[in-house]
C-alpha cells in the first residue's frame, strides 16, 4: 500500500492579499518558503515528493524535497486546485458585493440551492468532475510507490473534496502546510487523521471548508 501525505502549500501571494485562488499561479511568499523549509523538519521519511503543477504547491514540494536530500519530484496536473471560475481572484468582501448571497457567512444572507449547497456561478469546478481527476492521480501514485511513502503537496480545496468523497466531514478549515494522511491500497482509498507541519497560528487558513 501506499501511504500519503496530503498537504495544502505554503502560503501564496493570494492567500496573504485574502483573495480566492481556483487555478490561478501566483507564488509563494517569503513567508511561504520560509513555511515549506519549517516543514521539512516535520515530514520524517518519504520515498517521493509529488505536487500539484501550480506554482505555490511545487515550489513548497521542491523546497521540501531538497531539504530531505528526495530526488524523485513529480508534478501531477489534476492536483491543481478547483476551478473557481468568476470567483479567482476576488476577497470575500469582493464576492459578496458582485455576488450575493453565495458564501455562508455572508452579511447580507445566505441563499442555498435546492440541495442546501451554495448556488455555484457558471466555471466553477463542482466535487463530481473534481473528484473524477483526482481520484485517477491517486491511484496512479499508489501504483507509482505500491509499497511507500509519498508527500503530496497540493490544494485546501482539493483536501476538503477528497474527505468529503471518504466520509471524512466536518473537519474544518486547513491552513497552509495542513493536510490528512491516506493510504491509497490497489483500488481502495482510506482517509486518516489530519495534521500539521508547522504551527497553523503562524499560518493562513483557506476561506472555507465548503469549496
């Protein structure tokens, strides 16, 4: 079996100006490099290091990777982050303005859709199409590492949509250099515990654990 660490990236240029990312690139901070070598003092032993394509995700994977002496770096493409279509881009008091009604904590109020869900505008990438890319890159790293152990360095929203697809809810928001474990074993997935690489006081938690 393969065991994973999944882990949201250091902080972004984005995460520190509050705005929403989707598969926009910005680049970490200084004080995300600063996150990702912190983190590799907490990582322990693996046998690769694969990341999202997305620069905040692989840059916070190479800089891991190099302080662990791993030589076997991948980016995996459908580890990017969801789509968020109108939403990249904006602070929450953006989208609150241009759309009303959309997120939970909303001043003005929240106004769900017939399943209780936010009313996604048009782009944006639902759980159903999300979770068919990822679950492929999943297995294929299982398959990669059969019997070992992998960090992945990927997206908030990402994590949040694989628990939710395992039965792992509730969970709250993760902040950077937080993720869960799994154990990808053939066609079978199983999500663990969460944890964190570093102090999540000195960190940014995404917006919301819904997306």
């Amino acid at each position: 079996m393969a065991r994973l660490l999944l882990i949201r990236h250091g902080e972004s240029v984005w995460n520190a100006d509050g705005r929403w990312q989707g598969q926009a690139d910005p680049a970490l901070t200084d004080r995300g490099r600063q996150q990702a070598r912190a983190a590799a003092a907490s990582v322990g032993h693996v046998d690769a290091v694969i990341t999202s394509d997305l620069e905040r995700a692989a840059e916070t994977g190479a800089i891991i990777a190099r302080l662990l002496g791993v030589d076997h770096v991948a980016t995996e493409p459908r580890l990017r982050e969801r789509d968020a279509g109108p939403l990249s881009g904006l602070t929450r008091e953006e989208i609150f303005r241009n759309f009303p009604g959309l997120l939970h904590d909303d001043p003005a109020g929240f106004e769900p859709g017939p399943d209780g869900e936010p009313r996604w505008p048009d782009g944006w990438e639902h759980d159903a199409p999300l979770w068919a890319r990822v679950e492929v890159a999943l297995l294929a790293i299982g398959r990669l590492v059969p019997d070992g152990d992998v960090l992945v360095v990927t997206h908030g929203g990402v994590i949040y949509a694989i628990e939710r697809r395992l039965g792992a809810t509730g969970r709250g928001r993760l902040a950077n250099l937080e993720g869960s474990t799994l154990v990808v074993d053939g066609d079978t997935m199983v999500i663990g515990d969460r944890l964190a690489l570093v102090d999540p006081t000195t960190t940014t938690a995404i917006e919301d654990d819904r997306i």
